[in-house]
C-alpha cells in the first residue's frame, strides 16, 4: 500500500502552514483519534475562519489516519514517508508526534476498522434427514444446508453483498457450535476491555 498522488497532492496544504500552527493541527487530530476529544475546536486552537481550520483537519486526520494504521518504523511505514514531499522540519515533527503515539493511534485505529466487519442477512435453512427404517441398515446422517448473504459496510468494500452457500452434517454443526460459542466468550471478554477502555478516553 504505497501513497497515491492524489493523497500526496491533498495534504501538501499542511506543508504550507507555519510550523507552529502545523504542530497544533497535527497534535488535535492524533488528540481526537485516540481521545475523541471534541470539547474545543481546531478553529478555536488556531484562532482562525472555521472553513479554514476544518479544511487543514480533515487533512490532518486523513495524514494521521494512515499512517498511524501502520507499525512506526516497519518497512511500509518507511517506504510511504519518503515519499511525503514535506519540508524536514515539519517532516521530522509528524514522524516524533506519531512515534509518541504511535501504540494507542494503532490500538484506536486498528478497534475502529474492526467494526467494519460485514454482517449476515436474509439467512435461510434446511433439515434434511432420512426416516429410519427396518430396512435402512446404515446410521443416518442428518444434513444441514445454510444459505445467507454477508453484507460489507466498511470504506473499502461498502455495499458489497457476498452470497454464502453452507452444507454440514449433525456432528461437525455440534463441533462448530462450541468453537463458536468458545470464541464469542473470547470476544465478549475482548470487547469488553475495548469498551471499557474507550470509556476511560471519553
């Protein structure tokens, strides 16, 4: 995943602001992705027209967005800042803003896609079974057919609407059962802790 030119051309804007004004734009996106923090508001920081300041926000956020999805210093990471086109002091101050912050931005942003994940709908099912009898000498086996869509509401795939088709027998449903049961637990437990978290950062 390497920057297009289109991204590089968009927050090129942030170059042109001074520095002391860059350094306070920056630090209020990091702020509102790992805080959330919406008491006061950028144009109130800069004391400047509120057009201007949501345009160098939006901006901002987009730069921090995407950056802070990756590991700080990981060869992806290393391979889309150089191709930033920003002066080296406002360069090197975005790199030591995001390496201070660069486990909770990857932690916030990384529980954020999460909720991406698509959901399942118009699920329909069917039984089948075979009717014992004298004659019928082998076990039976009931079957289970599943069919559902999985629907996308993430920014890459949204919208898109995946038909799923599923066949299984009696004891592999059993068995999946508890390992869905048993990773729900899991996730339950995780969600929680997520939940609680992002409650202390409100």
């Amino acid at each position: 995943m390497i920057l297009s030119d289109k991204f590089i051309e968009e927050v090129q804007i942030l170059d042109a602001v001074d520095l002391n004004s860059y350094e306070k734009i920056i630090n209020f996106a990091i702020s509102y992705i790992v805080k959330h923090d919406t008491q006061t508001t950028l144009a109130e920081v800069l004391e400047i027209d509120e057009n201007e300041a949501d345009k160098f926000f939006r901006l901002a956020l987009k730069l921090v967005s995407y950056f802070g999805k990756f590991k700080f210093g990981d060869r992806q990471f290393r391979q889309n800042v150089e191709f930033l086109k920003f002066k080296e002091d406002r360069k090197a101050l975005f790199l030591q803003k995001l390496e201070a912050n660069s486990t909770q931005l990857h932690k916030r942003l990384s529980f954020i896609e999460s909720d991406g994940m698509p959901y399942y709908k118009n699920l329909e099912w069917r039984y089948d079974i075979q009717i014992a009898s004298r004659g019928y000498e082998e076990e039976f086996k009931p079957r289970i057919f599943m069919k559902f869509d999985l629907e996308y509401d993430n920014s890459r795939e949204c919208g898109k609407i995946e038909q799923v088709f599923l066949e299984t027998d009696y004891a592999n449903l059993k068995n999946l059962q508890q390992e869905i049961s048993y990773l729900v637990s899991q996730l339950e437990s995780a969600r929680q802790q997520k939940i609680k978290k992002l409650g202390q950062m409100l």
